[in-house]
C-alpha cells in the first residue's frame, strides 16, 4: 500500500480563523504577562509611594530611578544569603526527588510483588491528602527527631514524592520490558538495570520533573516558615515576607528582590522547557 | 550480598523502600498522631482525652463553618475557571491552524506565572488591587465609569482578587496538562471521525472529551486538593492571616490560627481531620467514578 502524502505540516486555516486565534492568544497572553511588567515598572519606584498608590503599569518619568536596583547589589542585607539559602535547597531537593522517586517509580512500574497495588494506591491516596493537614503532626515529628530548624526537615519527607513517583510509574510503564531482558542476560544487576540502561531513557520525563520539582522548591513557603528559626536560614520566599512590613525602604527591597528572585527559576524553564510538554505527555495520565 | 543485587524477587522491594519508609515516618505517624491529638485536650504539660468533644465545639463554631464556607465556595469557582478555558485554550493549541512559533511563545508566557511563589505574586496582586484610585485594577474599573473599589475589604471583591490570583498562576499549568493529554491521543480517531462525517464540536464531544477524560479526572482532582487547601493566596494578598470580618479565611487558615498562633493543638488536629475527610470524599467518589484504581490495579 503506498502511503498518501497528506498535505498538511503547512500552516492551516482560513486567514480569518488565524487572525482570530492570534488575537485571541495575543490578549491572553498579555494577561499573564501584564503583573510581571507591573512588577518592573515597580522596580523603579520608592517602596512609600507603593504602599499609598499601588501598582499599575504606567511609569512617571520624572520620580522613576534605580535606587532599588542599586540597593539590591550593594545594601540589601541579608538578601543575598536568603538566595543562596534557597539555591542550594532547590538543587539538593531537585536533584534528590528525581533520583529517590524515580527509583521508586522504577519498582512500581517494572515488578509484580505482593502487596503492589495496595501500596501503589497508598500512592495515589497519599497524592490527595493535603500537606496542610498533616503539617501540625509533621512538626511534631521532626522535632522529635532532633531535626527542628533544620535543613534535613525541609528536606527528607518530600524526597519520595507520591505525585513524582506516580509520574515516573506512568512513563516507565510505556517502556519495552526487552530492555530489562537484555540487562539480565549481560549479567548487570537490577539495579544496574536501571541505573545504567533506564535512567538515561527519562530525560523528557526528568525535565519535565525538574521543573514542576524546581518550582515548588523554589516557591516553597509554608513548611519551612514552621521549620525554620533561625533568620540566617531563612529561603527567600520567607524572608521577602518578613518585609512586608511597612518600615524604612522594605518595600523598595521587597519589589526589586521579588523580580529578581524569578530569574533562576525561569533560568530552569526556559533551559528544560523544550522538553517540558513532551515529558509531560510522556507521563500522561493514561485511561 | 551481592546476590540481593541480582535477585528479581527482592530487587522491587528494595526499590520501593524509600517510599514505605516516608510513607510510614512522615505521612502514616503523623496522621495517626494527628487523629489521637483531635480527641484530646493539649496543655503544656498536660494532656487530657476529650473524646470527641473538639468535634461538637468545631461543630457549634461559627468561625469553622464561615471558613468551611469560604475555601468550598473558592474551590468551585476555581473549578468553573480553571477547568473550562484551559481546556479550550489547549485545543486552540493543538489545532494544526496557526503557526507553531507563535503558539510556542504562548505556551511559554502562559506558563510563566506559574513560576512565581505565592508571597511574589501576593506581594504583586496586593498591590495592584490597592484602594487607591491609581491601582492597576481601579484604573481599570474607573475605565468602565466606576468608583476606586476597596477590593480587599469587601466579601465578592475580596474572592474575586482571590480568584484572578489563582487564575493567573494556574491557567497555564492546567493547560500543560491537557495539552499533554490531547497529545496523547491517536490521530487515527479523528481520522475515523471524519470520515464518518463528524463536525468540529462532533470530533470534541465524542473524541476528544471522552479521551481525555483520564486527564480531566487528574485536573479535577489536583484542582480540589488545591482549592480546598487554598491557604497561602489569602495570607498574602491580606498579609497575614486576619483578614476584615474574615472575609479570607479558608480551613487551613483556621487549622493555622488555631494550631500555630493559639497553640490549640488538639483542636486544630480536629479541623485537620474534616478537611481530610471532606477532599478524601470528594476525590475518592469521583476516582471511583472515573475508574481509576481499577486502572491501576492492572
């Protein structure tokens, strides 16, 4: 049977339809772009005139300036520490849920054993369980543990992560089970198998995970506004609150160290984005 | 040893043992912990059992059910909102009408908002939705001929900010989702359709809706969870947890007043427990509806 070429990767429909659809994701688009313009025109106001006449997206040239820019760089007190605070517990808690839970995943997803499908919807179950409401106990439990005002608290119970392993499990389980076959007969062990031969397979799902992983370290705020005491550990998302307070030039640092503290995380989307939707379908939730 | 490495039998257990020890330290512990504690009256240094006289209190408390009201009511206009027009958005992005470059840029600014923490966004809502008159949201009521608006001062205005908050950082992220969906789906069935003579709307309706229900399962589900621990948004956009009259306390915002800033542990254990068993509710009738451990089981 020959193959009837269909003649479709060129652009589609008629001119009125795609003017239509562009304005339409025009309009959109400048919807969820107009706060972060807001936010840099803010940037070159004082924090005072903030606080009395909000934020709108005009810039009046003759009180604009950069002294926040420049107070940013050179007199922002703890600012900096806050943001090596949050880079280094973004990198490690990245770095340590893809490995943890897609090691996880690679269980679920490529053995029978007893027990399977009740722990794989413990799983699921533990997805729709708010961490809200297990924060009080939570604290309890790692303070008990000797980990108060500790990094490891913020750290450990999110490295085996439901929501990222069910991910995994979903991607996983659309690979050839050959390649397991073929580790075994070269006589690599399980889990050479799957350090060796399956891991270098996930890099769409990886990426996808780094980023939806790397946002949430990045912007995680609650849990360790309850874990964390000491102001020299304070994230960033903590310690940009702690100006929100109307008291000298806070909020001129709080507007500029804000718009400044987007630039790694969009860093990080903009470096995996290209894999990003097709990590996503990979791991699809399939029917 | 080694052999423990090669072994088939014992290799999945070893692979899963980091999820049942968190499991079972971080999430089971605490949970029970949590159950225990909200039949209990904690002092420092006493701890009496109440049975379950936190939930007659919970039950009688007009703050409770003020809250209870707030976070359902929130939870289904997010779902009205965050459901359909994400859903749409990502059809018009999968159509094959329109150029890929500029749909590409699209996805990425439409994506972008989500990579704001809640205290940045809150920080940048707050403002916008100032009360004075040169607030970005004032100056765009006063385009329509209206009056400066107190928006986080009044019940309505103050969900409405609420809710653009939400729509702006999660409108993208919901469209990923069934982008990603629609991608999965086999090009073979609307060929099928169309040779059957489907319209558009025939082609969404029987195809594209019924195999994407999986998805739409999975949003549904994340956006009930959301909604219903929505906590933070109001935080920030009130800065702090005491907004006038209440008008933005949600159920975790009463679990946080309760068991962080009144220290009432026991009580706030007691608002833990029927948040859970309100989303539990919830999500497990409509993943059972859906068909979805069946799935899983296979």
């Amino acid at each position: 049977m020959t193959k009837v070429k269909e003649p479709k990767e060129k652009v589609q429909g008629s001119p009125a339809g795609r003017i239509g659809l562009f304005v339409s994701f025009a309009i959109v688009a400048a919807l969820a772009l107009i706060p972060f313009w807001a936010m840099l025109v803010g940037t070159f106001q004082d924090g005072d005139m903030l606080i009395r006449y909000g934020l709108n997206l005009g810039i009046d040239p003759s009180t604009a300036h950069v002294h926040n820019w420049v107070m940013l760089f050179t007199d922002s007190g703890p600012y900096f520490r806050w943001f090596a605070n949050s880079l280094v517990l973004t990198v490690v808690q990245v770095v340590g849920t893809l490995l943890i839970s897609s090691f996880v995943a690679y269980g679920f997803a490529m053995y029978d054993f007893k027990f399977k499908s009740f722990l794989f919807i413990l799983v699921l179950v533990l997805m729709t369980i708010p961490f809200e409401m297990l924060m009080l106990p939570l604290y309890i439990q790692v303070n008990t543990m000797g980990m108060a005002d500790n990094y490891a608290a913020i750290l450990l119970p999110f490295l085996a992560q439901a929501s990222t392993i069910f991910f995994f499990r979903q991607f996983m389980v659309g690979l050839p089970k050959e390649i397991l076959e073929a580790g075994r007969v070269d006589g690599v062990s399980e889990f050479g198998i799957f350090f060796r031969l399956i891991m270098p397979l996930l890099k769409p799902a990886m990426a996808a995970m780094a980023i939806l992983n790397g946002m949430a370290s990045w912007n995680n705020f609650l849990w360790p506004l309850l874990v964390l005491r000491s102001p020299d550990k304070y994230t960033l998302p903590i310690g940009l609150n702690t100006l929100m307070t109307p008291y000298g030039n806070n909020y001129s640092l709080l507007i500029v160290g804000s718009f400044f503290s987007l630039i790694p995380i969009l860093l990080l989307f903009l470096a995996f984005q290209r894999f990003f939707v097709e990590g996503m379908t990979a791991g699809a939730v399939k029917g | 040893m080694k052999g423990l490495f090669y072994s088939q039998k014992a290799a999945p257990y070893l692979f899963i043992l980091p999820f049942i020890l968190t499991f079972g330290i971080f999430w089971a512990f605490p949970l029970g912990r949590s159950i225990v504690m909200s039949g209990q009256n904690i002092l420092p240094g006493q701890t009496e059992n109440v049975g379950f006289d936190n939930y007659t209190r919970l039950f009688h408390d007009r703050l409770f059910w003020l809250a209870m009201t707030n976070s359902l009511r929130y939870t289904l206009l997010t779902l009205v909102l965050l459901i359909p027009i994400p859903l749409v958005l990502a059809v018009l992005v999968n159509s094959k009408i329109g150029s890929p470059k500029i749909k590409g840029f699209f996805k990425s600014a439409m994506f972008i908002p989500a990579l704001t923490s809640v205290v940045v966004a809150g920080i940048v809502f707050r403002l916008m939705f100032s009360e004075s008159d040169t607030s970005l949201m004032n100056q765009i009521v006063s385009f329509f001929g209206f009056g400066p608006v107190k928006w986080l001062k009044n019940d309505l205005t103050g969900l409405a900010a609420l809710l653009v908050v939400a729509m702006w950082r999660w409108t993208g992220v919901n469209m990923m989702y069934f982008l990603a969906g629609l991608q999965a789906i086999a090009p073979e069935f609307y060929e099928a359709a169309r040779i059957d003579g489907a319209s558009r709307w025939q082609q969404f309706r029987y195809v594209t809706l019924p195999q994407l229900r999986p998805t739409i399962t999975y949003v549904l589900t994340i956006s009930v969870y959301g909604g219903m621990a929505m906590f933070l948004e109001s935080f920030m956009l009130y800065n702090g947890n005491n907004s006038p009259q209440n008008i933005g306390l949600t159920i975790v915002g009463y679990l946080y007043r309760q068991g962080v800033e009144k220290n009432d542990l026991g009580y706030a254990s007691a608002v833990g427990v029927v948040l859970l068993v309100v989303i539990l509710a919830i999500n497990l009738t409509q993943l059972f509806f859906s068909g979805m451990f069946k799935k899983e089981n296979r």
